[in-house]
C-alpha cells in the first residue's frame, strides 16, 4: 500500500500561481508526487 504525501503549503501556493506546472503535478502518479514532496522535505 502506498501512502498519499502531504503536500506542504508552500509547494501548494507555487502550484497554485503556475497553472502549466499545476498541470504538470496533476499529471503525476501519486508515487511520482509522494517521492516529489520526499525529496524535496529532505532538502530542507
């Protein structure tokens, strides 16, 4: 089973105020989206 991230408020807004890369996160698989926000938690 796998698991749905959270996706983090800011990710959120920057999605939100950039419809062809709202588009494009849409478009993923939820594992591609959930590895997505993963990398993204360890960078920080």
């Amino acid at each position: 089973m796998t698991s749905i991230a959270k996706v983090p408020s800011d990710l959120q807004k920057a999605l939100a105020a950039t419809p062809k890369i709202e588009a494009l996160w849409k478009s993923l698989t939820p594992i591609a989206r959930r590895d997505f926000v993963s990398w993204i938690e360890s960078a920080q």
